[in-house]
C-alpha cells in the first residue's frame, strides 16, 4: 500500500471533495487487491463514502 500510496499527493488547485473522491478510488483499489491492507482498506472506504457526496 506504502508504493501505492507514494504516487497519491496534494496537487494544487484541487478541492478537498474532490481529493476525497481520489483517496476513496485508492482505498477501493487496494481493498480489490489480495493482500495484508485489503480489510483494512476496504473498511475505511465504506467510511469515506458514507461521508462524502457522490462524484455525480
């Protein structure tokens, strides 16, 4: 997950809704992924998109 999340950073201009939405799309990948951080992830997805509105 460490790697993954190596290439996720705060890029100027972006609103933090929007970051949101990029860390939930992280999270639902690893939680897609065989491994050690899959429940973990997965877990803190659900969290994350019951507080935030839908990208549509």
């Amino acid at each position: 997950m460490l790697a993954i999340l190596n290439g996720f950073h705060r890029r100027p201009g972006r609103g933090s809704l929007e970051e949101a939405h990029d860390l939930l799309r992280l999270l639902l990948t690893v939680a897609q992924q065989e491994g050690p951080m899959s429940p973990k992830a997965d877990r803190l997805a659900k969290e994350i998109a019951a507080r935030i509105p839908s990208e549509n």
